[in-house]
C-alpha cells in the first residue's frame, strides 16, 4: 500500500515544512549516537538547533495554532513541548555524564511529537477552525521567516566528520 503525502492546508504549510527539519535534527542525534560523538559536540548543536528552530517553531505553534487550552488534542501538543524542553533542560543539566540515552529520549520524543502533530493534530485543527481563523494564521506565517534550512558548522552526523 503507497503512502500518499499529507496535503496540508496552506494556511499552516510554513509550520508543516519545519517539521522535515526537526525529523532530520532526530535522524542526526542517532547518527551521532550510533557513531559515539563526543556529548560535548552533541550538546552544542541541540542547543543550536532549539535556538536556531525549535523555540521560535514551537512559539508559533502555541500563539497561533494551540489556543484552545482546554481541548486534548492541543492539550497533548503542548504536554508535548513541555516534554521536549525538559529533556533539552535534562541533557544541558547533566553534560558531565554519557548522555547517549538522553539523546535518545529526546530523539524519540520529538519524532513522536512531530509525527502526532502532522498526521492528527493539524489535520484536526483544519477541521476545526474556522477558514478565517485558518486565513488570519496564514498571514501570520507567511509574514515571518520560517527557515527549515540548516547552516550549523559540526556536521558530527557525517562519516568523514565523527572521528574529528
């Protein structure tokens, strides 16, 4: 059986589109694992990539998209975020130690998240808001820059730099 892409409403494309970034930003943390970088070199680059995408990615997505707080799909979104900064805040608390396994958790967390988001929560909120609330966030979205694209300098993931 062939899996047909997601057509997401134009309104929400802009977020939708950084969410390949943050699939990739997993892919690379298990890279780095399977490869035995050193956490020093990890950490800087989760820490680049929560500053360079995921805090403003997840601020759009609560001010503009996750508003109805009381309901549980957007609800688990949120729990979600709450999640992930917690893992980010677990690993720069404990750089000290090994931290292959946390880079795991949080691999792990994200890709769940990321995954819930575009097969049901945004499908979800497509169908509950309205389209002007869904036009209103377009231009929102279309307005700013959302940048998917990556220009950290320690490519750690690649085989010809683990061993750097």
């Amino acid at each position: 059986m062939e899996k047909k892409p997601i057509k997401r409403n134009e309104n929400i494309v802009p977020i939708s589109r950084e969410h390949h970034a943050t699939l990739l930003f997993c892919w690379k943390l298990r890279k780095g694992v399977k490869a035995e970088v050193q956490p020093e070199r990890m950490n800087r680059y989760i820490n680049w990539f929560w500053k360079h995408h995921l805090e403003h990615h997840f601020q759009s997505e609560e001010q503009l998209l996750f508003l109805d707080v009381e309901d549980e799909m957007v609800n688990r979104g949120l729990n979600e975020h709450r999640l992930i900064i917690a893992k980010i805040n677990e690993i720069n608390v404990r750089t000290e130690e090994k931290s292959y396994p946390l880079y795991l958790e949080l691999a792990d967390l994200i890709d769940d998240h990321t995954r819930f988001e575009e097969r049901q929560l945004f499908p979800y909120l497509e169908n509950k808001l309205s389209e002007e609330e869904l036009q209103k966030i377009g231009e929102i979205l279309h307005g700013e820059e959302h940048n998917a694209l990556e220009d950290y300098d320690d490519e750690f993931w690649a085989k010809e730099q683990i061993q750097k």
